[in-house]
C-alpha cells in the first residue's frame, strides 16, 4: 500500500502528464519503460501504461501475471488492448504519444499496427515525459534528501576503508559493500542505449585520461574491453589522486557527489585545479536561480577556468566533454544539460548536478560534484560535504 502523501504526488504527476499530452494535440500517450511507469505508479512492470488525454489510466499488465486492481488488465500481447479499451468504453487514439527514443522498432510498429495508427500520427513521449520529469514534486525532493543523506555517511567512511597497495578496484569495492549496507538499492538507471555501470566510478592515476565511448564527464578504460568504464586495476601509489563518484541511489531518486582522495601530497597544480572547481561552485551557487539559462551557467564555469589558466586540463585530456552538469532525477543524466547548447533554463525545484573536473596528466581527477535543489531565488545544497582533498598515507 502507498502512503497518503505518495499517491496524492502520483495523482498530481498523472494529470501534469495528461495535460500536457492534451496541449500537445494527441489523443493519448502509451509509456512501456520503467522508469516512465514507476513515474506515474509508484511500481514497475511489464506492459504498457494508457493514459488517455481525456479518461482514466489503463494499465495493460504482461508481468506480474498477479497484479489486480481497478482498470488493470492482464494481456500476452499488445493486439489485445483495442478490444480492452472499447470494452471499457474508450476511443481508439487517432494520434498518440509513444517512447519513440527508447522502445524497439518491432514493439513500436506492432503497437502501432494494433491501435491502427500511422506515421506521422506518432509523437514522441519520450522527449514529452523528460521534460515533465525535470520539475520535482515535494514528494520526489524529500526523496532526494534522503538519498543525499545516505549518500554522506558512505563518503564518511571511505578513509577507513583505504589500504596502503590496494588496487583502486579493490577501494571501490570496499565502498559498494558501505553503500548497500548503508542501503544503497545497487544499480542505478542511466537514459540512452548502450550504457552498462555498475554503482559508480572510481577513477585513480593516470586512469583519469583513458576516453570513454560513454556520454560521462570523465571515462576510465575499466576491468575490461567489454565495460571500458572506471577503474581499472591500477595500484594505488603515492602521488595518485583518486576520484570516487559513486551514485547515491538510497532511494528511487539519485544524488550525484564526487570528491578526491590523495595518496600522499599531489602536485600544486592538481591543488590548484581542484579549488578552481570549488570556485566554479560558489560561483554557481551565486549565479543559479529560476530563468537562468543553462547555457550562461556553462559559460560561467569556462571563464572561472579560462582565467585560472587550465583549460587544457577541463573535462578531460584526450577527450573533454563540453558540459559542466546534468539534471538529475530517477535516472542520472536527466534534463536540462549544462552545456554552451542548451536552450533550456532552470526552474524552481529542478535538482541539477554540477561537476566542474580537471584531469591532471600521471596525477589524476580533481573537482567536486554536488547536487542542487533550485529554489524560488538560488539553489540549495543536497550533497553536503567536506569538499578539499583529503589526503591518505603513502
């Protein structure tokens, strides 16, 4: 059973969506993806969400085979719904909304050829519910303080967890064993095809520079060709700094938090370049408010960097990726993007990531990341913690 609170945030989240499908000129929207379902439920399943412009939601169920309730129907496959919804008393959709950017092309056609609907009559949900999704609920940000709060009590113990000759695989485990005994869920959703992570990245030495096929601030060649993502067996020697970027997924909703470890005393440019991030943050916290472009923000941090004389080192080496942050949400890399393309501008309760990195060659990451809450005249603070590099022996 959900509580009172959630299923009042449910309803207010269903007929913000239904609104906006209607404004949009379409009949209906059909949402098959996780996290679109648990969006609009509260659960996941396997099947297809209906919720018509006009009329109550449908849930059209292929597993569980055992979930029952009110307008939820059990179906083996999607030829079965046009019959459902006339016998329910619904219209056949003229124009519907589907998850175009996500949904196989053979799923898409047969739910198409079921509804008896054409091109162009198909609009794109997936764009539609990212952009929804970007505004938080109060409920959805009280999840977000929770998460952050886990979040914090990992990082607390990572110290503790260092062992002179370990490898930065080994580090990283140790921290994924704190976080699910902190109770981390153990994955995190990513948006995009192609895209396999485990619970973070922790990425040490010279590791920071390898390029990722991955659409990440920073890269990692990884344990393996097959996941080119993260650390990658190196020996943690004096001299190394280490950048631990592990997700805070305890609970539905992420917060996103890195911060840098030493092995030993680093270089005074790694030193320097680390607090031109936390620089880039103040600023930011000064700069973010409601209609702020995303883009002025982007800027912002380019000529923080410009002016500290490290540009070559910002967001990469090898590959420099041309963003500073990212929203957040139930998946990690949700709208808007803070990057010199973004047409979009914050909003009140928009939670945002922002990740100002330096990758200093033989030496490693360096730069903080925190999650932001907007607020009606700035930006709160979700990930609060310690921000220097905390040194660990040699």
């Amino acid at each position: 059973m959900f509580d009172l609170k959630l299923s009042e945030d449910l309803k207010m989240r269903m007929l913000r969506v239904q609104n906006a499908v209607r404004e949009s000129g379409y009949d209906g929207i059909v949402l098959t993806t996780d996290v679109n379902i648990f969006y609009l439920t509260g659960l996941v399943f396997t099947g297809y969400l209906y919720l018509p412009s006009d009329n109550e939601p449908l849930w059209f169920v292929k597993r569980p085979c055992n979930l029952s309730g009110e307008r939820i129907f059990i179906v083996h496959k999607p030829e079965m719904i046009p019959e459902i919804l006339v016998s329910q008393g619904y219209t056949l959709p003229s124009r519907v909304l589907l998850e175009t950017d996500v949904m196989p092309f053979n799923e898409c056609t047969r739910l198409m050829a079921a509804l008896k609907i054409e091109m162009p009559a198909v609009g794109n949900a997936s764009v539609l519910m990212r952009r929804l999704r970007m505004v938080k609920t109060g409920w959805e940000i009280e999840q977000f303080r929770k998460s952050a709060l886990g979040h914090v009590a990992t990082y607390s113990k990572i110290p503790s967890l260092y062992r002179k000759g370990m490898t930065d695989a080994r580090f990283q485990a140790e921290i994924e064993h704190v976080m699910r005994m902190n109770g981390s869920i153990g994955v995190f959703r990513f948006y995009g095809s192609g895209t396999d992570i485990f619970m973070g990245s922790l990425l040490a030495g010279a590791n920071a520079e390898a390029a990722s096929p991955f659409d990440f601030a920073l890269g990692g060649a990884g344990l393996t060709t097959s996941c080119p993502i993260g650390a990658n067996g190196t020996v943690l020697r004096e001299g190394m700094a280490v950048m631990v970027d592990m997700v805070g997924n305890y609970t539905d909703y992420l917060t996103d938090m890195t911060r840098v470890y030493s092995i030993g005393r680093l270089p005074e440019l790694a030193y320097k370049a680390h607090q031109t991030s936390i620089d880039i943050h103040a600023a930011f916290m000064e700069a973010a408010r409601p209609a702020v472009s995303c883009a002025s923000l982007y800027e912002l941090a380019v000529s923080i960097v410009d002016k500290a004389g490290l540009a070559p080192y910002f967001m990469g080496t090898v590959q420099q990726a041309k963003f500073v942050g990212h929203g957040i949400g139930i998946e990690i890399n949700e709208p808007p993007v803070l990057t010199p393309r973004s047409k979009e501008a914050l909003a009140k309760n928009m939670t945002i990531a922002l990740e100002p990195k330096f990758v200093i060659p033989a030496v490693g990451a360096v730069g903080i990341e925190n999650s932001y809450l907007v607020t009606d005249d700035g930006v709160e603070k979700l990930t609060v913690f310690p921000e220097e590099i905390i040194e660990l022996p040699a």
